[in-house]
C-alpha cells in the first residue's frame, strides 16, 4: 500500500508539471544514508534525503489501518525555507485505495498551485480510478528482484487494468533493458501522449524500432521527443534514424547535436560519417580527427579517416550503418534545468 500511494502521488505531481525526484534517485539516496525501506522516518532523515536529492519539498507519510478502513497522512516539508510541514490526510476503505490516493493527490496540488488546481469534483472526475487488484500486481513489481517476477506483476496489473499507464511503461522498459525490441516496442507505444513518462517511452520506443530497423518509425518517435525536450541524444539518434533513411537533415541534426556537447566523441563521428557520406572529405577529416582527439583508440574512426586522406574516385565508399546512437536519456536534468532559468528570469 505504500508503495502505490507513493507512486500514486508522484505520478500526480508530475502529471501536473511539477519535477519530482524519481524512484531510483529515492532508493539511491536512502542506501546511502543507511536507512533501511519502510523504515519510520525522523525529521532529521528526511531533511537529509532531501538535501541529497537536491529537492526543496520532500513528502514523507504513514498509513493506519482501523477494521476495514486505511488512513493516509502525507507530510510536505519545505526544506529550503524550513517552514512547518503541512499534513494532508484521507481515510476511505482498501477497495477504494484509488479514489483514496487522487483525493489527497488533489489535496496536495491544491496546497502547491491554489490558482491552477481545479475544483476537487472536477479533479477527481477527470482522475483515474484503478482497481485495488491492479495497483497491488503493480506495487508488487515495483519492489521484487528478479525481472520475470517484475514482468508477470506488471503484466498482470495492465490486464487487470488497461487504461493503467505506470505498468505498461515499466514493461516497455524491461523489455527493452533485455532487448527484445519487439516487446518493448509494442508496450512503449502504449503509453499516452498525456503520460508523465511519454516522452521517455517515446525515447525507447524510438531506439527499439531503430534496433528493429524500423527507421521511418524511429524517425518519427525522436522527432516527438525533439519538440519537447530537445536534448543533444534525441537530435543524435533522430539524425541516426534519418541517416539511415538518406534522408539530406540528418547532418543538420548531427551537427545540432555536436554544437550541444563538443566534448563528446560520439557526435564528433557522427558528423563526420554524414560527410563522408556526401563526399566532403576534408572537413570529414576534421571531425574524425576530434574522435581521435577525445578517444585515441577508436579504430573505426582510425579507418574512416584513413579513408578521407585517401578518398575513392567516383561515388563515396562507406561503411553502411556506421551511425553511433545514444541509449540514456537524462530528460530530468533538462527539466531541472529549464526550472532553474525559468525562476530565474522571474521578476
């Protein structure tokens, strides 16, 4: 039950634009500091949690069961400006957990943005409501070992419940992290363009279907995630796919790639491969010269160079699908990042 209530409301925090710590950054952090799950925490651990996570609101909480009734209490602490913490409480039966946890997700949007949150009558009927039975199959996956174990609670939730967007993202990623591209590809390309992880499942789905050569889909999922987090991965691998495709923007893209990060070896290649590839050997050169720069081992760049030194006559040779992609996504620094300017530029 703690399991899914904390999901339940970070999910909703995130649904709403707020940045929340993830669940791997959480877990990290209590490992670091010793302090073992589920374990009751004082004031001072969740500081410390806190000021690790870099968060300026940390939301700890307890639940009470009386009889057939559960009661929910969530504690929101401001770390920065150490105010007293603010409680927000729900009571309601484990049948209707669902109902239970949108209640005090609305709450504590309310507590955060009066202006913005919506009426709770209007919140809730907008909210959600999963069976008890898929929030337990998916709560249980959250917290085993073993994958085929996390995949058979996943799946089980998804069935239970198919309009349940957490269970069917995990799946797409679990899949993935064991490359069966196909499986990944078809749960990632569930997860709703309304999701607080579509653009991260699009991220995925976008490298699945480039490993499935599945271009022209590749192509158009990291051209989704260009356009709303424009990061230096997401122009690399959508000029990957669009490379591949021979498609004329693919350099463009490399090249918006490289001017975000110049110290990467990968971007470096990836530009220089487009040149190549066009015949224009010596700025080609130029870049494959900075992979060696940055990565003096690299023997696929040794070789592309070697062949713009001495460059064929007639079309350009090259090594079909030499294309680097990119397989992490940091999506939450960006967000953290366009955070900080925006409050910055605040009067």
């Amino acid at each position: 039950m703690g399991e899914s209530v904390a999901e339940a409301l970070s999910g909703a925090l995130a649904q709403e634009g707020c940045l929340v710590a993830d669940r791997t950054g959480r877990d990290t952090v209590l490992r670091q500091l010793a302090i073992k799950r589920y374990a009751r925490l004082t004031r001072a651990s969740v500081i410390k949690a806190a000021v690790s996570l870099d968060a300026a609101l940390v939301v700890s909480g307890r639940l009470e069961k009386s009889g057939d009734l559960l009661r929910v209490t969530a504690s929101m602490l401001d770390v920065k400006r150490m105010t007293p913490a603010v409680e927000f409480s729900d009571m309601g039966t484990l049948d209707n957990l669902s109902a239970l946890q949108n209640r005090l997700s609305w709450q504590m949007l309310k507590h955060l943005a009066p202006g913005s949150t919506p009426e709770e009558d209007a919140y809730l009927l907008r909210s959600h409501l999963v069976t008890t039975d898929a929030l337990e199959s998916y709560a249980r996956g959250l917290v085993l070992p073993q994958p085929e174990n996390r995949i058979a609670q996943f799946g089980k939730a998804a069935r239970l419940d198919p309009n349940f967007t957490p269970p069917v993202f995990e799946l797409g990623k679990l899949y993935f992290q064991r490359k069966q591209w196909a499986e990944a590809s078809s749960w990632l390309a569930r997860v709703p363009a309304t999701a607080p992880t579509a653009s991260d499942a699009l991220f995925h789905l976008g490298l699945a279907r480039f490993q499935l050569n599945e271009f022209e889909a590749a192509e158009k999922a990291f051209d989704l995630v260009a356009q709303t987090v424009p990061l230096n991965e997401v122009f690399n691998n959508l000029a990957a796919a669009q490379s591949r495709r021979d498609r004329p923007e693919a350099l463009a893209n490399f090249q918006k790639a490289l001017d975000g990060d110049p110290a990467d070896p990968v971007y470096h290649f990836n530009v220089g491969y487009a040149l190549l590839k066009q015949g224009k050997y010596a700025v080609a050169a130029e870049r494959f010269r900075a992979v060696l720069d940055r990565a003096p081992g690299d023997t696929e760049a040794i070789q592309l160079l070697g062949r713009c030194l001495k460059p064929p006559t007639g079309r350009p040779a090259v090594t079909v699908g030499a294309e680097r992609i990119k397989t992490t996504y940091q999506e939450a620094a960006y967000l953290q990042l366009k955070a900080l300017l925006k409050g910055a530029k605040q009067p």
